[in-house]
C-alpha cells in the first residue's frame, strides 16, 4: 500500500457492528464468571425481545428475524437451563407463550447491572453523546 494515500475510514455500520458485539460478549463473560451459564451470542438476543408477560414463538421468531426451527432451538436451549418456561397462552386455544422463569427473571436483572456498568465505563459524556445519537434510530425514518 502506497504510504502517501490514507486509507478510508471504516463504514460506521461495521463500527456499530463490533461494539454490539463488544457489549454483547463482555457482558456473556462477566454474567459467566458470576456464575450462570455460558450463553450463546443469540440467547442474549431472545430475551431482547421477549415481553414481560410473555410471548408466543412465532412472534419471537418474527422480531428476531429467524426461522421458527432456530427460534425453537433457542427456546429449547434456554428452557434447558430454567431461564424460560412455556405456559399456556390465554388469548389462544392450544396456544403457548415463552415467557421469563423465576431465574430468568434473576438474570434479566444481573444482565441490565452488568450493562449498566459497561456504560458507566465508558465515561458519562461519551455515553450520553451516544445514547442521543443512537436514539435517533429508533424512530421511523422520515
């Protein structure tokens, strides 16, 4: 590479990417060294969009944008460590919700701290400019 010309900035959606994945895997690693279970990456994603009251599989899968196969899996997955239960849904006949165990509802609470912290790491400033600027994306696009 010739030393005389810069090389370009990286897109910001890469950026944005890996410090999602930052976030994302520093927050599994210190969950885990408190002692719950080694989460996959798309665990954390299930509960992201998992209602406090619970919600049916087809509609989790719809907000995670992934199969109903994968989002079963994940479902099962976390089933297996008593983080989710499935009950009876009952605005539907034959129905089921996925909704937060007792110890999922435990970890729910340690996963927002650790989060928390994350951001205070970062500096007040810094994560106030950020959390603005982030915001904006979550409302429709004009």
């Amino acid at each position: 590479m010739d030393e005389g010309i810069a090389s370009p900035d990286p897109p910001l959606a890469r950026l944005l990417l890996l410090a999602s994945r930052w976030f994302d895997a520093r927050s599994r690693d210190l969950l885990e060294q408190e002692g719950w279970p080694r989460l996959s990456p798309a665990q954390p994603l299930l509960f992201a969009v998992l209602d406090e009251g619970g919600t049916p599989p087809a509609e989790l899968a719809r907000r995670l944008g992934n199969s109903r196969q994968a989002t079963g899996q994940l479902i099962d997955g976390l089933h297996r460590l008593g983080l989710v239960e499935l009950v009876d849904n009952p605005r539907r006949r034959g129905g089921r919700l996925v909704r937060y165990s007792a110890r999922g509802q435990e970890l729910r609470a340690a996963a927002y701290r650790i989060l928390t912290e994350l951001e205070a790491s970062l500096g007040a400033r810094r994560a106030r400019t950020l959390r603005r600027l982030l915001a904006e994306f979550t409302s429709p696009m004009p």
